[in-house]
C-alpha cells in the first residue's frame, strides 16, 4: 500500500506539473484524467496506509483531514502571491510538485519506524 500510494502522489505531482508546458487542448484533458484519477486513489488510499501505521484511524484521519485543509488554504494562497510577483504560476507548480515528491519520499521512512516498533514490541 505504502509503495502504490508514493507512486500516486509522484504521478500527481509529475501530471501537476507538465500542466504547465503541455498546454494543448488533448494534453489538457490528458493531465486533467490524469490528476483526477491519482488524486481520487491518493485519498482513498489514506485510510488504508493510515491502517498500517496505526489501529486508531478516526484520529489519524482526522489529522490527515486537518491536514490537508491547511495545505489547500495555505497552498492556493502562497501559489496567488507567487503569481502576483512572478505574473506566472509554473514556480507555484514547481514548489508543489517538490513538495508532493518529499511527501511521498517520508512514506518509507513512516513504514521503517512502523516495523521497527512492531519488532520491538514482539521483542
């Protein structure tokens, strides 16, 4: 699960991204699928990788959740002034397809700590 959601969100930010320079109608709507299908199994996938790493999902959700909220308030708003100074939106894709890859990079190391404490607690 850890491994399919890392490639969901790399391939969400990778389709964020080339929105920028594929701006033809057929690669507009190719980018648009493509975002939209990774990003719906990205938040299904949630629950089943918060599954693996906690038996207590409802508050790990709920994190997840808060989470997300203050990433698309504080996002859209950095991605506007950003805009403002720059007149051009491709360094606010730039900066969130960076962040979206370090996101899905900290889900092995989220899985090393999981294993290791469940090792530990066999111990």
């Amino acid at each position: 699960a850890m491994v399919l959601t890392a490639a969901i969100l790399i391939t969400n930010a990778i389709s964020f991204l080339l929105g920028e320079f594929l701006r033809s109608f057929g690669g507009q709507a190719v980018l648009a699928g493509t975002f939209g299908l990774t990003f719906g199994a990205y938040s299904s996938s949630t629950v089943i990788v918060l599954r693996t790493i906690t038996k207590d999902t409802t508050t790990a959700l709920g994190l997840c959740f808060l989470a997300f909220a203050a990433s698309s308030l504080l996002g859209s708003t950095t991605a506007g002034a950003m805009f403002d100074r720059t007149g051009d939106y491709c360094l606010g894709l730039l900066v969130m397809a960076i962040l979206a890859g370090l996101g899905s990079l900290l889900l092995g190391p989220i899985l090393w700590i999981q294993r290791k404490a469940e090792r530990k607690h066999l111990a």
